[in-house]
C-alpha cells in the first residue's frame, strides 16, 4: 500500500469550517489548529444524515486510521489512513462506509515528501490557489465498538476515518504518485448525499471528480516531526537542502 497524505494542515477554527461546508450541527469543545495533523490524532469531519425527513449537517471528530467493524484492535486504524479510491466501493473493509458514511475532512492543504536522487526526500506543501480557502478532502467514517467496553459505556463506539487518494496528475506527479481527492464546493452536496447508496453511483460519482489545482512550494523539514507545530511549518525553505 502506498500511503500518502501523511501529514495535513486545519488552521481554522469551528466558525471557519461551519462556514466553509454549511454546518447545521457541532460538536461543544473549541478546535484547537494543527499544522501538523498526523495519523491516530484526533480530526474534524463532516457528514450529512436524513433525520425525520430533512438533512442534516454535522461537524464531528474521528480518530484518523479507520478501523473496520469487524476489526479486533483498533490498531488497525494505522495502516488505514488512506483508502484507494479506484477500489474503495469493492474492498470489504471500506466498501459498506463509502455506501453510507461518507465525509469531508476540512483541510488548508498537506505535505507531502519527494524523493530524490540522492536518497534525501524534500517536503512540500500543497494547498489551494486561495491559499485561505479550505479543502474538501473526501473521506469515509466507521463506527468501532470495543469489545472491552460495557454496552452502555460513553466511549464503547470509537469513530474513525480515512481520506481517500487517487493517482497524482502530471504536474504533481513529481513529487508524489499519489494525492488526496479533493471534492470541489459545487460537488460537496452530492458527495455528501445520504440518499446515494448504490456503490456503482459512488463509484462513478468518485471517478468523475475532477483534478484539483493545487500549488506546492517546498518547506522545511522540522514537519517530519509530529513533536513540531505551528504556522512556520508551512513557510518556504529558502535553502532546502
């Protein structure tokens, strides 16, 4: 499996992600802005569900790393923090989420590390050509239920989520062969949509998305530690080497 998207970027805070994707519902506690997200942390996500006729938004948190129902450990969650979207509706493990727990992971962009000759990597981010705007990243959810927990216990379901990736376009198929997908604003509804369970639609639906434009600029490498964080993490290496 080739993992990309290790790393992303969620500088903005509740108001702006309500904002971005037309939340009706939230979770209580602020979000606090990571610029560097890493897998098994806990992220932001939102969904959509039918309730009593009409829908409804919500912004939630699932650990990243899905976890299947049928998993014994949790811990399985760490070698799926990305699902390949060409075949996401056919494996077993994601096919019933990407069904009826669909998502957008809000996201300012993500890093991503080109090899090079030498055996060095260089990290890039990549963001939007608004770099202020906030990124759609489809995703799927799954609730896992601990086995050690009581069925009545407040943490027995653990929420967990994977991003989706397809093959890198040529202009940044340098620096990496795979990228997230990214839902554009006049997509999001319908990827959202609870109504769309057929997995021959989504997986038309997913197929269809189209390229994003994304810009990348080379960082410096202190993102390689989860340990490091803040806005400098995104600034230009003027020297990186």
């Amino acid at each position: 499996m080739t993992i990309m998207c290790g790393r992303f970027v969620i500088a903005g805070n509740k108001a702006a992600i309500h904002d971005a994707f037309s939340v009706d519902e939230t979770f209580q506690d602020e979000l606090k802005p990571s610029w560097n997200v890493a897998p098994m942390q806990g992220i932001p996500f939102v969904s959509e569900q039918l309730r009593e006729g009409e829908l409804v938004r919500r912004l939630e948190v699932a650990r990243w790393g899905f976890v299947p129902v049928w998993a014994k450990d949790p811990k399985a969650g760490g070698k799926m923090i990305n699902a390949r979207s060409e075949t996401v509706t056919e494996k077993t493990s994601f096919r019933t989420a990407a069904a009826k727990r669909r998502a957008l992971i809000p996201a300012n962009g993500y890093y991503e590390w080109q090899k090079n000759e030498d055996g060095t990597k260089t990290p890039h981010y990549l963001h939007g050509e608004d770099e202020d705007q906030l990124l759609g990243f489809a995703g799927l959810y799954e609730f896992w239920p601990d086995p050690t927990k009581a069925e009545d216990a407040e943490d027995k379901w653990l929420v967990a989520a994977t991003i989706l990736t397809r093959a890198a376009h040529n202009a940044l198929g340098h620096i990496h062969e795979r990228m997230p997908v990214i839902v554009p604003r006049d997509l999001q509804d319908q990827w959202l949509d609870p109504t769309m369970t057929e997995r021959n639609q989504v997986q038309h639906f997913i197929d269809t998305i189209p390229e994003p434009n994304l810009i990348p600029r080379i960082v410096g490498k202190q993102v390689g530690s989860v340990r490091n964080n803040g806005p400098h993490l995104i600034e230009a290496n003027q020297n990186p080497q």
